[in-house]
C-alpha cells in the first residue's frame, strides 16, 4: 500500500489549485488510452481521437515518446509536473516548465516509467523535453481550450463542493472520495493508492489537490521546492458533460434557461454547481431558484454552510409529465409548502 506521512503544518498548509496545464495532461492520458469514463466523455474522445493520431501517425519519435513516457507502472515525471500552487497560471507559463526540463533528467524519468533501458531511438535525443511539450501545446489548443471556460467552472464548483465538506467533515471526509483507495488511515498516514510502496514523509512538503475534469488522477512530487500533488477527476455530476436540454412543453412553459434549473434538481445540487453545469450567471440562477420555489417546484435545505436545492415531487411530476390535472397539483403545492425549508 502506498501512503504518505503528514504532519499537521503539511495539512493545515494544504490548498485545493487550478491548473490549466493539469487539466490538458488528464485530455491528454485519456486520449493516450482511448477509454472514457462516460458518456461526455465518450462523445469528447470520439470527437479528437482521430486527430490525435493522425498527428502521432505522421510523428514517430514522439509516439515512441509516449510509448515509453507511458510505461508499465508509472507516468514519467516530465509530463506529471507538480504545479506551484501560485496565483492563476497561464497554461503557456506552466508548459515552459515541461519545455526546460533537462535532456538527462527527461532520460531518467523515462527509464523508471519503463523499468529499464530506453529504445535505441531515444536514448540519445536531447529533444524529447520539446516534443512532450509541443503535443501537449496541441492537446490544449484543439481538444480543451475552446471548452476551457465550462471546464473551469467545473473545476471551480468541485472546490467550493469539497471545501464545504473539509469544513463540515475535516479532512477525513473531505479526502476519502477522492480517489480510488484513497482515505485517511488516521495517526498522520494519507493512503494515496492500494500499490506496495514505500511510506513517504511529506514533513515541509506543500501538498496541493487539483481537480480535473477527465475521469482521471495521478500523484506528483518535486523534491525543490518540495511539493506534492493528488490530482484527481472531479464528482461524477458535474464533469458528465452538458446536460439534456429540458423537454420543450417545459421549456415553453417556464423558459429554456429555468426549465434547464429545474430539469438538474433530480438530486440536491448548491447554486454554484448548478452555475457550473448551465454555465448562467450567479445571479440569473439565484433568481430562477426564487421563482422555482415560489411556485414550489423545489424546495431547499441547509447542510452547514451550504443551502441545497433538490425538485419536489410537483416539479419531477413537471419535469416528467406527469400531472394529471389541476386538483392534484394543487394538493402537492400544499404538501410541499409544509416540509419545505
């Protein structure tokens, strides 16, 4: 079992960080391994796998690259760097770090992701540093940028979600559905996967987490300045993709931006994932909650310090089609507005 030792500065320093060059390596693994987590997923893969092997295809070093960059049972550092947990980077700012890696360091992070020596094609190329950097430049511009604004309310919405439930529940809660096999073991030792590692102590290590949209995560670490990084995918809801549109009677009746608010509420949602999910203002989705539940479709509750937002039985009877006439409707506005918050 692989799990590192953290000592209570370590945790108290901890922060949650968004990287755009992180979230372009997670697009990048998932078209590496042509396998989606789901149907948004899926419908992103089936849109860019073609392209990127169509450049791959007409480049065969850096498909030996990735090849070995892959390897058996790890990432090659040069493409998992940690990020610096400063400000807001620019993702061009964060890929020179990727292009100034040095040409024996990037040898020796491909040597123990393959566990051995490296193809006779790359062991004496000093220009791997810039191919990892070049495709990755390619990842981001034609598969994430021009979705960079939704995947960065995603990201953002995951945040705010965990850093509620840190406050709520402590780090044990927050940490425990993070990853697969990751959990707080309890006297300082985070569990960060089921491998047979050797324990790592974090003591004056900046530990950052950075959410991704990708159904997919890794571990970093950089020994200067030391910091090490849990990436890892963020909760399933909201990084599913664009949700359905609502029906049309629904749409006509309430207006396609509500309609599309009501239409989330299958489950209780806080107003900054529903932000994140219609990608409407903070201020468009305060006022078509207000109406909502005016007219008791949803109703709302207080978890902490979040207010949560879930349909009624009217609106899924709404939202489905289901009510059947106006003296049953009116019975369940009354119901509702006795248990409602």
């Amino acid at each position: 079992m692989g799990w590192w030792q953290v000592d209570a500065d370590t945790l108290a320093g901890s922060r949650f960080v968004i990287s755009p060059l992180t979230e372009t390596i997670a697009g990048f693994l998932v078209l590496a391994k042509a396998t989606a987590g789901h149907p948004g997923e899926r419908a992103w893969l089936d849109a860019h796998l073609p392209a990127y092997r169509s450049r791959l295809s007409a480049d065969p070093v850096t498909a030996l690259f990735v090849q070995a960059a892959l390897g058996h049972h790890w990432i090659a550092d040069v493409l998992t760097p940690t990020p610096t947990g400063e400000g807001d980077p620019a993702f061009d700012d964060e890929l020179e770090r990727v292009r100034a890696t040095p040409a024996e360091a990037v040898r020796a992070d491909l040597a123990v992701a393959l566990r051995g020596p490296l193809p006779a094609a790359l062991e004496h190329r000093d220009d791997l540093a810039g191919r990892a950097a070049d495709l990755l430049d390619w990842v981001w511009r034609e598969t994430v940028l021009p979705t960079w604004p939704r995947r960065r309310r995603v990201i953002e919405a995951d945040i705010a979600a965990r850093s509620e439930r840190l406050s709520q529940g402590g780090w044990v809660a927050t940490l425990g559905g993070m990853r697969p096999d990751m959990r707080w073991l309890g006297e300082g030792r985070l569990q960060i996967n089921a491998h047979d590692h050797p324990p790592r102590d974090l003591a004056g290590a900046r530990l950052l987490f950075v959410p991704v949209t990708p159904s997919t995560g890794w571990v970093s670490r950089q020994p200067l300045p030391h910091r090490c990084a849990v990436v890892y995918p963020c909760w399933g809801p909201l990084a599913a993709g664009d949700p359905p549109p609502p029906p049309d009677a629904l749409g006509r009746l309430l207006g396609r931006a509500r309609a599309g608010v009501l239409v989330l509420l299958d489950d209780p949602k806080s107003t900054t994932q529903l932000v994140a999910l219609t990608g409407q203002g903070l201020g468009s989705v305060g006022r078509h909650l207000k109406v909502l539940l005016d007219a008791r479709l949803v109703r709302r509750r207080r978890t902490g310090r979040s207010v949560l937002y879930s349909r009624t039985r009217l609106g899924d009877a709404l939202v489905e089609g289901e009510v059947e006439g106006e003296v049953e409707g009116e019975d369940e506005v009354e119901g509702e507005g006795e248990g409602g918050g």
